[in-house]
C-alpha cells in the first residue's frame, strides 16, 4: 500500500454571507482511498484537534446520487473524465501533490458552508415540468407500449443524468441547459411524454430563467465534465421543442 502525504487547499465559507478563504491542510492518504474517504481522514484529524470539520456532501459514494459536487484542481469532480468525486481515488494523484477543493460555483447554487451548495433550484426545474402527468393507467407489460429502438435509446441516455451540478460549474455562463434538456428529452422522446411536451419545456426552460442560470453559449464543457457524459445533442433537441411550442402552442 503506497503511502502519500497530500497538501489540502479547501474552501472553507461558513455560510452564504460570509467572504470565505481557502484553508491548508496537509493529509496522509494511500493510493486506495477515495477523494472522499481522504476527506473522511482530514476531518477525522480536525475533529481529534477540536476543530471544526470540512463539511461536503455525500450519499451513495457508488457514483448514482450525484451530492458529492465538488470543484477539485479546477474540475468539476476532479481530474478524470466520466467520474464522480466518490469514484476518484488517491492513486490519480502523486505523493507531494498540492490539491484545490472547492464549491461549484454559481448564481444559482449559493453556499451553504464550505463544500456544500444548495441546489434546490433544480428541483425547481423538475416540479416545474419534469414529470408525467397524464393518466398511464395501472402498470402494462413492458412491451405494451411499441417504441422505437432508437428513441427508447436516447431517452435512456438523458435519463442518466444524476443531477449533480458540473455542467453549471464548468460553463462559463453558469448554465443548467444540459440538465434541462437532459430531464425533458428522457420523457419528450417516450410516447407517455410527447403528450404535454410543449408545456413542458415551456415551464422547465422559464424556470431555468427564473432561477438565474446563465445562457448557453455552445462551449460544450458541461459536456465534457459531466460525471454521465450527457450528450449536447439534448441541448440541440430541447431548443428545437422550445421554439415549435413557441410558434405552435398556446402555453
């Protein structure tokens, strides 16, 4: 087991009104742990010294809930591509390494203290329209309902998205479109969601406005950041169901 001895750089804020400033640590880790279970040790170590420990979120650390959003190194979830923060280990870095943690950093995702934000505005977004709300009737066979390969495909791809934050922490505009388009193109694609896809996106994209996110400019780093690999093509898709509601609906 190779033993590593890390300098930690960690945003420390305790809540939304406060300026906050980074705070040095140094942390001896080994090459098996996680990013999280590093932080576990570090706050093991502030509390033996009475101190107050880092908070950040976590549940499932299997890569399926999407709470440990963090910025490490300048990346939304660190250093690899496709990965959560719970799912990067210490053996992605060197021993002697000097690290950078922080919040994600937006409008829309003030801070709570240190490490955690509040993302409340994206279950906003989802009680606005991210939901089916016409009568399915009681449970079908899976194969009831015939659907296209390709679109049962696409709509399982969104549906991937965790809703962690790093597509607004990597755009430069603090942009939540990837999600938007994420959560209505998984039920806009199925015959159960095109019923009432024009309010849909009418009401997911007016909230994503009302909550202060940014434009997207096309810059495609939520896509190269997000943990799910969400495609930008849903981007393109939710676009093009905003401007025909636009044009075609009463909404």
């Amino acid at each position: 087991m190779s033993a590593m001895k890390l300098t930690l750089h960690i945003w420390r804020q305790r809540h939304a009104n406060d300026t906050g400033t980074f705070e040095t640590h140094v942390v001896d880790a080994n090459e098996h742990m996680s990013f999280l279970e590093m932080l576990d040790v570090l706050n093991q170590t502030l509390i033996e010294q009475k101190k107050e420990p880092v908070a950040f979120e976590h549940d499932c650390r299997e890569g399926i809930c999407g709470a440990c959003s963090m910025v490490i190194n300048g990346r939304p979830h660190g250093p690899l591509g496709g990965t959560t923060a719970c799912q990067l280990h210490m053996r992605h870095f060197q021993n002697g390494d000097h690290i950078w943690v922080e919040p994600f950093r937006a409008k829309a995702f003030p801070v709570i203290r240190d490490l955690v934000v509040d993302r409340g505005s994206f279950d906003r977004i989802i009680q606005a329209g991210g939901f089916v709300s016409v009568n399915t009737g009681a449970a079908v066979d899976g194969n009831t309902i015939p659907i296209e390969k390709d679109l049962a495909s696409q709509s399982m791809d969104a549906a991937a998205c965790i809703g962690c934050g790093a597509c607004v922490a990597a755009c430069p505009n603090g942009s939540a479109m990837l999600f938007t388009a994420a959560k209505a193109s998984h039920l806009g694609l199925l015959p159960q969601g095109e019923v009432e896809n024009a309010r849909r996106v009418q009401a997911m994209v007016h909230q994503h406005d009302k909550e202060g996110f940014g434009r997207c400019s096309n810059t495609y780093a939520c896509e190269a950041e997000c943990p799910k690999e969400i495609s930008v093509s849903n981007i393109a898709r939710l676009n093009r169901w905003y401007l025909k509601s636009s044009l075609t609906s009463n909404v």
